[in-house]
C-alpha cells in the first residue's frame, strides 16, 4: 500500500500522497486532518476529473461516506490478517 501511495497520480503531473497533500492543501501529508485524506482517496478513481482542495457533490458525498467508514471501523482492521473482523474463517 505504501508503494502504491507513493507513485499513484493524484492530478496532472501530481504523483503520490506527499506531493497530492502539498498541492492540494500545501502541507505535508503527515499534517492532513482525516477530511482531507479521505478528500484525496476519493479522488483516485478520476483525479484530472475530481479535485480535492475544491469537492463538488461528488466528492463531498464520497468524503463523507468516507470519513463514517473511518469512524465505523477505527482500529478494528488487521490488515495482515486475511479475515474481516467478525466472521469466521
């Protein structure tokens, strides 16, 4: 994951988180706030179309969809195990 995090393109000629949370908000990204990291997850699927600094409907509903899933799981997830918290294997 954290490969991939660091060369996926965020926009135009934008590759990676840190570069993604410097043009987008102009921090670092260990300084995002949790809306702002799940604003740049939820423009992965389309980022030259979607941008994070400015969400239109889209984004704001996906960020907000987001950030309950956060809430929802906390730190519930183990993501070395191959199993979903509950379930039996």
């Amino acid at each position: 994951m954290e490969v991939y995090l660091n060369v996926i393109e965020f926009g135009n000629g934008i590759y990676g988180a840190q570069a993604a949370s410097i043009h987008y908000f102009g921090k670092d990204v260990s300084k995002l706030t949790k809306e702002e990291a799940a604003r740049l997850a939820v423009i992965l699927p389309s980022p030259r179309r979607y941008k994070a600094s400015q969400p239109g409907p889209y984004v704001a509903r996906r960020t907000e969809w987001t950030l309950r899933q956060m809430r929802m799981w906390g730190n519930r997830l183990d993501y070395s195990s191959r199993t979903i918290p509950g379930e039996e294997e």
